[in-house]
C-alpha cells in the first residue's frame, strides 16, 4: 500500500506498544505489515491518558467517507486476533485501518489500491474512543 497524502497522525503510547508487539509476532511476508510499520514510525506518540478525543485509536468505532464512491462506513478498528467475522470490524492490518489510525475528525487520507486507483478517506465522526470513555484496558 503506497499512501500518496500523508496528514499529521496521533497514537496512544498504549497502542503503540501493542501494535509492535502484534507486528513483531505476525510473519514478515504478511500484507500491510510494512504499511503499518511505517505510519507507526511517523505517528506522533500521546499518553494514553492524554489522547485527543478526536482521534482514532485502537478499538475506536469510527465513521469515514470513503471516495471516490461516497460510501459512508462506521467500524470499529480492532487488532486482527479479536477479528470475529462479524460485520463492522476493521483490522489495523488492511489497507483502510492502516489509513484511519491515528487520523483526528475532518482528517483525510489518500492511498493507492492494488487496481492503481486513488482510494480517499476523509474522518467523519468518532461515536467511541475508548480512550475517551476511561476504557483503558481495550
């Protein structure tokens, strides 16, 4: 996945550490892997406790627009392991979870699809944080 804008993006110290214990137990011919390493590696780090509530974090509910189909899609950003088949779930590892994470509402995203197209994201709301909702176990 090639990212083409890349906006300012926030992650929690706590997912921080998670995420690269995940990226360090994953094979590293896995997709995305790489992608993610990468926003990671750019991500400005906040306390967990510190999170700007605007801003999607690990199991966030989230909505987004996706262009250029104008598609309106609300998820919840989980790690894969939790992943349960069922619908409304977005694993940090795709293509779309790797662009969110991090994002803050009004935020955009762009990256190039497999086809070659030009994939947009653009954050609308954030309905759960479970930063903050005082969840911090998530």
């Amino acid at each position: 996945m090639e990212i083409t804008t890349r906006p300012a993006i926030t992650v929690s110290e706590r997912d921080l550490e998670r995420l690269e214990a995940m990226l360090a137990g994953l094979p590293d011919d896995q997709p995305g892997l790489d992608a993610l390493r990468g926003e990671l590696d750019r991500a400005e780090v906040a306390l967990s406790e510190a999170m700007p509530p605007d801003v999607v974090t690990m199991n966030s509910r989230v909505r987004f627009v996706v262009e250029p189909a104008g598609r309106e899609v609300e998820v919840t950003l989980v790690y894969p392991r939790d992943l349960t088949g069922a619908p409304g779930q977005l694993s940090v590892t795709t293509p779309a979870g790797i662009a969110v994470l991090g994002l803050a509402v009004g935020q955009q995203i762009e990256w190039l699809a497999p086809n070659g197209q030009t994939v947009r994201a653009r954050i609308v709301d954030i309905p759960y944080q479970p930063e903050r909702a005082g969840d911090t176990l998530l």
